[in-house]
C-alpha cells in the first residue's frame, strides 16, 4: 500500500479530450460516447480497484482488519486523484462519464460498498452535476443487495444491469426498487441473448420493453457480447425498438 500511495501522490493528470473529439465528429447522434472518468490506472473507485487490482477481495478484508489506517490513507490518495479527474471532466465537452465499477456483491459487502464506494461516487456525481453532466455507474454483478443504496445514491444511472443468470435480480425487481428518475442501461441478458432463437429473443424483449416502461431505459446488452451471438439479433432488437418509438 506505500508503493501505490507513492504511485498516486505523484501522479499528475492533464486533460486529453482528442479521442473523443475525433469520435463524435466521426458518429455525431449516431452513438452514445461516454468517456471514462477515473484514470486508465485505475477506472473506478478506489476501494474497488483495491478489491480488484491491488490486494484482492481476501487481502482487502485481511488488510482492513490488520491495517485500517493504512487502507485509509491509500483510498485517500487514490481518491484525491480521481476527485482531479472529476473535476477536468466536468469541464469538458461530454455529456455523461463512466467508471467500470463492477459493481457486485460477489466480491464485496453491502456495508462495504455504501461506506467506502458510494461516498466517491456520490462526490463525482455532484461535481458533473455542478456543470450539467452525469454519471454512469457499471454495475454487472450481483445486486440485489444494493439496490436500495445504488436508489438512494446520486449516480444518473446504471450501465450492464443484469438480470439473472449473470445477476442476482430481475428488471421486474429493478423497475420497482431503483429510483424511476435514475436512468438503467442493459437488460438484454448475455445467456439469454446467446441461447434463445430470435422467436424467444422477440419475446424476451418485448416484455423487457413493457417492464421498463415508463422510466429512461436504453435496451442493451448486459455487459459483454457473447462471441455466439448473431448480428441478425441486434437487427431484430433494432427493428423492436423502433417499432415501440
């Protein structure tokens, strides 16, 4: 933990908003950019990228406990540079940031979440908010154990949400417990979409439709694309939309 607190405490960070000029040039309305916020080191909160790149879910657990202070001092380091990232987004020209959140109680605990995440995503959130922006939360995992403090969080929304198998809690669930002004990215689950033939997909998708209606939803796939997935299905999620608009 001293070697990735003297890694960040000298850490410099400059704004570079060339990809994303270049790509909204290239798609305009066509696409939805949505940069990263935190730094390529990381790309999410720190107690997360402690979780997931530097001690691991067990050393993490094992350190809090032996070590508190010091895991205090290194979230505060990570935290300090990502609140700098924060900052030079909100002044530039995106509309809405992302971090890979990863979002799941499968590696961490509900307390854990609320006390050491929530607090740097709410603080991100408030400074895009500050100038107009939002921020999307990654969450692919399990979460129906943290719903209620994703609903009472300041994040926009949530990107990958998905429902079982890959998660833990249905749409049907997610519509009635997640704030109705927060916006979800997802739903089109990735065994589903891998498995089912385009008539259960059509199917899939149209109740999908009528359990989210009602609340901002972009239909999506949930997380990655399975590598068996057709690009005749996209065209049939196409075609469903928008024939719904």
């Amino acid at each position: 933990m001293e070697a990735v607190r003297a890694l960040f405490d000298d850490m410099t960070l400059m704004p570079n908003s060339t990809d994303y000029d270049v790509l909204c040039e290239q798609y305009g309305e066509d696409a939805l950019i949505i940069p990263m916020l935190a730094p390529e080191i990381n790309m999410k909160s720190g107690f997360q990228s402690m979780v997931e790149f530097w001690l691991g879910t067990e050393g993490i657990a094992y350190a809090m406990a032996d070590y508190p202070e010091e895991v205090k001092k290194t979230l505060e380091s990570m935290h300090r540079i990502s609140r700098i990232a924060a900052e030079l987004c909100a002044d530039s020209q995106a509309e809405c940031f992302i971090t890979w959140e990863d979002s799941s109680t499968t590696n961490i605990s509900p307390s854990m979440y609320k006390d050491y995440i929530v607090p740097e995503l709410n603080e991100w959130s408030d400074i895009l908010a500050g100038k107009g922006k939002m921020y999307m939360q990654h969450a692919c995992g399990h979460l129906k154990n943290i719903i209620d403090i994703i609903s009472a969080s300041k994040v926009s929304g949530i990107e990958s949400l998905s429902p079982p198998p890959t998660g833990d809690i249905t749409m049907s669930e997610v519509a009635r417990r997640l704030d109705p002004k927060k916006f979800v990215v997802g739903g089109v689950e990735a065994v589903i979409f891998e498995s089912s033939n385009l008539d259960e997909l059509e199917a899939y998708t149209k109740e999908l439709l009528n359990v989210m209606k009602g609340r901002p939803f972009v239909l999506a796939n949930s997380d990655s694309r399975p590598p068996g997935v057709s690009f005749e299905k996209f065209e049939l999620l196409s075609r469903i939309v928008r024939e719904k608009a």
